[in-house]
C-alpha cells in the first residue's frame, strides 16, 4: 500500500497530532543509496521526521530542507520537504552498520554522533528563508527533533520516529507521530499523554503488527478522544533535470566551465538525492557560458 499520513485533533483541540506510514519513502530511499543498517535507520528517521514537520508547518508552495550534522561515521545528513508531502534526501557516508546497543536495537546515536546540531530551514515563500539551529541532545533524533520544537519554534512536543530493517537491509516498516501540544491545554491530558507515551511501543513494531497510522492516534488517545481530520498521500520523489543543473552550472565562474570543455571535454553531474547523471557535452557546456553571458 502506498504511504499516508493523517493528521488529527485529541482531546477536543488540546493536542494537534499527525502520524505517517513512511514505509515504501524509506525504502526508497535505501534503494537509491544503498544505506546499510545504521544508514537506514538515521536518514529514514530523518525521512519521516521531515515529512510530519512539512505537514505541521508548510502551506501552499512552502519547502524546507532538515540538515543534521553530527561527529558520528554517518557525515551528514540532508532531506528536503514540502507541503505536498513529498521528501528527497541523503546521508554523507551511506555504507555504515554498527553492533547493536544495548537495547539490543539499531545504535542511531552512535552512527549520527551525540555532538553537533540540527537544522531547519523554511521557504515560506517570503523574502528570506529562515533557519532555526539547535544543538544534538541525544543523537536518537526523535528527542533531537522534540528539542528544536521546544526551543526553536516554542511548541511544545512529541515525536515519534522508527524504522525497522531487516537483516538483508532492506526495510520492513517506517513511521512516526508528532504530537504538538496547544495553549491552553489541561495538566489532565498531558497527564494523560505522558503515561500512554511511556508505555507506547515503537512506532515500526506497531506497523509490523499491522496497526495503521489512524491505529496508532486512537493508541496514543482512544477512540473517543481523537478526531481525524485529513489524510493525504506522501512519496518519496526527486524533481531534478538536466535543466536545473544547467542552471546551476551557469552559475559557477566561466574559467570552470571553459576547463571542463578544455580538459574534460565534457562534464558529468551527479544528483545526490537520487543518483541519476547527467552529461553535458563541450557544446552543451559552450551553450551553457553562452546563455550565462547573455544573462
Ligand atoms: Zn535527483
């Protein structure tokens, strides 16, 4: 089945909360980039944070690009969102698979680092993006992402994020929840939503079980107390083309381009969200100098 997420009201308003199937997102992701355990586990984790903050956060032509930065083996890691529910991303070093931790599940921490930061940066469309930096607190990324919520944008909030890949690394089950909790809400119900968080399993092994993203909402409130709103498609997708790095070539200094015509003749871009190539001739390339001076 194709992926999903929904987004609800608890408890008459209090809580505003989104849950995602990202399951099929994450495996292609894998698939593009060949992730290996740990890199799964992190870029997907990353995957499906980006497609609840996209949702919880971004209107009309609204994107925003997630970067998380830390001292583990992994490097990098970049996804971009938008408000139609779709994401694009990588990870620097995708070949990394680490022992166990402790809790006998994949070591997240240890492949991302517990020293570095996360970032977020929106194009809402007005002048200037805005970014919204904070430092890594744990490495897991689910309370990496709670933390920039908290402190970066004021909203207090639980997330959720798990992937479960199986020993040929390919990926069985993908999801998340995030719950944002509104002004005004009753000591009562955050209450109420600590304790059942306390005891939730981990949003994969639910999937596993067969439980949907609406199974998820009415685990985490009841029936009685969620109200679902929307529910809309999500997929992991790559808008690039031969035209857009054309345009992005037209920006480098002329000397590079007139040495890839010279000594190269010819130029080969990669995209780094989903592998794909591009070859530009020597008469591409002169076409691409042309058109920049005419600018
Ligand atoms: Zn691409």
């Amino acid at each position: 089945m194709s992926d999903y997420l929904v987004k609800s009201l608890a408890y008459d308003g209090q809580l505003r909360a989104y849950a995602v199937d990202a399951t099929q997102t994450v495996r292609q992701a894998q698939e593009y980039h060949d992730t290996w355990s740990a890199a799964s586990a992190a870029l997907g984790r990353t995957l499906v944070a980006t497609l609840l903050l996209s949702e919880a956060s971004l209107k009309g032509e609204g994107k925003m690009t997630v970067k998380v930065n830390g001292d583990g083996p992994l490097g990098a890691i970049v996804v971009d969102g938008n408000a139609n529910g779709t994401v694009k991303g990588y990870v620097q070093h995708s070949h990394i698979h680490l022992p166990l931790n402790d809790k006998h599940k994949i070591d997240v921490k240890g492949a991302v680092g517990t020293t570095g930061f996360l970032s977020v940066t929106k194009d809402l469309g007005l002048k200037e993006p805005f970014t919204g930096q904070v430092p890594l607190v744990s490495g897991e990324l689910g309370e990496d992402f709670t933390y920039y919520l908290a402190k970066s944008e004021q909203i207090p909030s639980a997330v959720g994020l798990s992937v479960f890949v199986n020993d040929d690394n390919t990926i069985q089950t993908a999801g998340g929840f995030l719950i944002q909790v509104m002004p005004g809400a009753t000591d009562e119900v955050l209450t109420k939503l600590e304790e059942r968080l306390k005891d939730l399993p981990l949003v994969s092994e639910m999937m596993r079980e067969g439980l949907t993203p609406e199974d998820i909402l009415v685990k985490l409130f009841d029936e009685e107390n969620v109200e679902i709103l929307d529910k809309k498609p999500v997929a992991y997708e790559c808008d690039c083309s031969k035209d857009r790095f054309a345009q992005a070539m037209a920006s480098l200094p002329e000397a590079n381009i007139e040495e890839m015509i010279k000594e190269d003749h010819g130029a080969t871009a990669l995209c780094h969200f989903c592998n794909r190539e591009y070859h530009f001739s020597e008469d591409e390339l002169r076409e691409i100098v042309k058109n920049a001076k005419e600018k």
